[in-house]
C-alpha cells in the first residue's frame, strides 16, 4: 500500500482519532481568536471536527478501497476537496456565516493543512513499520 496508512487495530485507530482531536481542538482555539466570535468551546469544536472527519474518513476508505491500495498520493490529492467540505461544514455550524469571507477562506485553509499534518504520524508509523500501524 504505497503512500497510504493502514489501522491493525482499533486501538491503532482510538490513537489516530486522538491524534487529530489533538490538533483539531489547538487549531479550534486559535480559529476562536481570529474569526468572530462563538460561544462553543474549543474541545466542542475540535470533538465535532473529529467525529465528523473518522466518519466521513472512514466512508471514504471504504469506499475507494482499490484505488487507496494503489493510487499512492493521488489518494491523499482526491482527499482535499472532503476535508475542504468538513471545515466549511464545521466553521459554518459553530461560527455562523461569516463576517469576512476571507478570514473564512483562509481558516478553512489552515485547517485542511492541520488535518494533512495530524495524519503524518500515522502515516510515519506505516512507513516505519513496513507497512504495520504502530500509532
């Protein structure tokens, strides 16, 4: 499975889905410090981010199984606009419509970087391991 990342576990997969609850939540506070102003929590934030993208994740895996196998970084390519949809979703439902669409454009950016660099340790662990999740 060149470029891709593989779960032996569901444990490996618990520690995936905290790494990005992790990032997620740290991204939530400083977008709550940029954009206008919400009264959720961070760690609501980040939760919601998280559940949203294991599930829709995770639909995605299942679904283009065969071209995960063997499409490499095009997997990882295809996977943008999702993650662009998730952040939008996200901001949107706890931020309201924004106030500068801008400012919104650019915190959906960050965030879809965010999401790209919470998968590297996952992605390091398969690398590391021959291809065996250790995360």
């Amino acid at each position: 499975m060149p470029g891709s990342v593989a779960f032996d576990s569901a444990a490996s997969y618990a520690v995936f889905g905290l790494i990005k609850l992790g990032a997620y939540t740290g991204y939530s506070a400083i977008v709550k410090t940029w954009l206008e102003e919400t009264k959720a929590r961070a760690i609501t934030v980040g939760a919601a981010r998280t559940v949203l993208g294991m599930g829709v994740g995770g639909l995605y895996l299942f679904l283009l199984w065969d071209f995960w196998q063997t499409a490499g970084w095009m997997y990882w390519l295809c996977l943008l606009p999702v993650r662009v949809v998730e952040w939008w979703l996200v901001l949107r439902l706890f931020f309201g419509r924004p106030r500068s669409k801008l400012r919104r454009s650019i915190a959906i950016g960050f965030g879809v970087a965010v999401s790209f660099l919470a998968d590297i340790p996952a992605t390091l662990g398969w690398l590391l391991s021959g291809g065996f999740c250790v995360c």
